[in-house]
C-alpha cells in the first residue's frame, strides 16, 4: 500500500494567548497548502482515508486536502499529535484495520514526528536526515507482508515550492 505523510501548512506561532494545539494556518499558510491540494489533484494523487492529528493547523491543512478532492474520508488520529510514537500507531490504529494491498493512506500531522516516522519505516530507526517541509510530502510503499518498520521504499520526497 502506498503512505503519504503530509506536514501541515504555515501556521501562526505560538503566544501566550494561543496554544501549541490552537495554532491555527496563517492566510499564507493556506494559500499554498490549497495550491499544494490543487496541484496533488491535478497529478492524479487520491486517498481512501485522510488521517489527521487532532491539533487545528493540522485539521486544518486535512479540510483542504478534502475540499481539493483528494479524498471524502477523513479521521482524527491522536497518534499524529506531536510526540506520538509510530509503533503505537502502528499497533493501535493501523494494523487493526487491514488495509488493502492497492489502498492510498494520507497522514497529516506534524516535524519531526513525520520525518522520523519515514525514517523508521525505510530504515527500522530514526536518522534525523530528512526534514519535511510545511505542506510537504512524503511517500512510501509498506510491504504487504510482515513488519513495515525498516522494509519500506519511498518513492515520493517533496517540498511544496515544486508544487506551486
């Protein structure tokens, strides 16, 4: 199957009135992403499900995928919140659900989680080599058999300035 990891699009920093988990996409910040959408739709790209972190920038950024086309279902994922580890997601979310062998995963949420979570599924450990631009993709391919972390192939790396 194939797995995009989608970063979030700019979004407004942090202050003493507005928390991490409020942030919210600048103007800017969603123009590009629905670019980036517009872009994706052009070049054939669709989804079966879109997840999500709970957090509003990252809601945010899955709303427009959606608006675009990309996808009609979409689903908080509490894994994809910041800090959130890939083996429980793995074990908690994904492997439960049998996805298909054909089936289009998007997971939007947040650096240097996604980057991270890249790394562990191409190489079974974390790098810290790639970083995932705001409204970037990542795409992989997970074998359909046995363990992802490690045997993974990407086939997609892309800051959102090639799509605009």
């Amino acid at each position: 199957m194939e797995l995009y990891l989608i970063r979030h699009g700019i979004a407004e920093e942090a202050t003493n009135d507005i928390t991490d988990e409020q942030r919210r996409l600048t103007k800017e910040g969603r123009q590009k992403t629905e670019k980036v959408a517009q872009r994706l739709k052009k070049l054939g790209f669709s989804f079966d499900l879109i997840a999500t972190s709970p957090l509003v920038r990252a809601r945010q950024t899955a709303d427009i995928l959606i608006e675009a086309g990309l996808s009609s279902q979409i689903e908080e994922c509490t894994h994809l919140a910041p800090g959130g580890s890939i083996h429980s997601w793995l074990e908690d979310w994904f492997k439960p659900r049998n996805f298909t062998p054909n089936s289009q995963l998007a997971l939007v949420g947040h650096e240097p989680c996604l980057s991270s979570w890249a790394e562990i599924l191409l190489w079974g450990e974390a790098k810290e080599r790639f970083v995932l631009k705001k409204a970037g993709m990542i795409g992989l391919r997970v074998p359909e058999t046995g363990s992802v972390l490690g045997c993974s192939q990407m086939f997609w790396l892309t800051p959102p300035k090639y799509l605009l």
